[in-house]
C-alpha cells in the first residue's frame, strides 16, 4: 500500500506547531498542554469575605483585543458574606501592573468609549456593564478593558480599588497553574 504523502507532511506540520506553540508558553516538557495566570486575592472588611479571581491564558491574550483598542479581563468577584458588595463605575478603578507599571483600567467602557460601547449589539452590553452590586452569597463579573499598546504583556497584579471596601484596594495576585 502506498503511503499518502501529503497526509504525511501535513501531519509533521501540526506536529511542528504545536511544538513551536508549547515552547512559546512555556510548558514544554512538563508534561501540561497550556498554562493559565491565575491573578487571585481576598478581603474580610466588616466580616463580610469577598473573592476576586482573574484567570487568563497569556498566548490568547496577546493574539486578542477589542477592536484592535483594548486588552479585556474577566474578574470573577464571589461575596460570600452576609452583606452586599456595592460597586460603583464612577467611585471604583484598576490599575493593571504591566512590567512594572500601573496602567490604568477601564471599568465602564460606556462613558469611556461611547462610540465602540454603542457599536455593541444589546445582549454584548448586558455582559460587559459594570454591576451595581455583588448580592450577599452570588458572584458576578467585571470585564476590565486595557488599553492594547499599553498592555503588550500580560499583568502580573490587578490593584482593585472599590469605593464601598474599607480595605483598599485589593491586589490580585499572580501565580502560573498548569492545566491538563
């Protein structure tokens, strides 16, 4: 039987990439497919526990951005106190550490670029809006948008000033988790 040569070449290229991409993040022969940042921090103010997370593949990362302007980050925030969280788009903010610099954060992208936030179809504005409020024992997200030439590498601390913490800020921490 002989053998189908392209099929041969092409299996060597993907082999060969995925390789070269393995390399790029780091993993090599660890014996894990991809490696996450995890950016991870906590505060008891008043009793009330809240966790912030902030998880991100670096590689995705640097191959995407909203329409070629802003880096976007998802925290996760968990109140798992008795009390609510209150948030404010205008009274909070973030700063991303970027080699060693604070750059700082877009939490509401509406009043910040209203032509790209009316641009967004409805249930995309749903998703990205700054909540109000964690409700004791919920979670919710905040999409946190970086400015992409001020964001070339990935952050290593989220410093995440929210008006209602006497705490503040909270900084998130980074650690590597490999994934597999």
């Amino acid at each position: 039987m002989r053998p189908n040569w392209r099929f041969f070449v092409a299996t060597l290229v993907g082999i060969a990439l995925v390789v070269r991409l393995s390399e790029a993040s780091g993993v090599g022969g660890r014996g894990g497919f991809s490696r996450t940042r995890s950016l991870d921090a906590q505060s008891s103010s008043g009793g009330n526990l809240v966790r912030f997370s902030c998880e991100f593949d670096p590689i995705v990362l640097a191959l995407t951005s909203v329409n070629n302007r802003y880096k976007i980050l998802r925290i996760d925030i968990a109140n798992t106190g008795q009390k609510p969280l209150v948030l404010s788009p205008d009274k909070d903010h973030l700063e991303a550490k970027v080699h060693g610099h604070n750059i700082p954060a877009i939490l509401n992208l509406s009043s910040k670029d209203p032509a790209l936030w009316n641009s967004l179809a409805d249930f995309m504005r749903k998703a990205l809006v700054y909540p109000k409020v964690v409700d004791a024992g919920e979670r919710e997200s905040v999409f946190v948008f970086l400015a992409s030439p001020s964001a070339d590498s990935e952050p290593t601390e989220l410093s995440y000033t929210i008006d209602s913490l006497p705490d503040k800020p909270v900084v998130l921490k980074s650690h590597v988790t490999a994934a597999r």
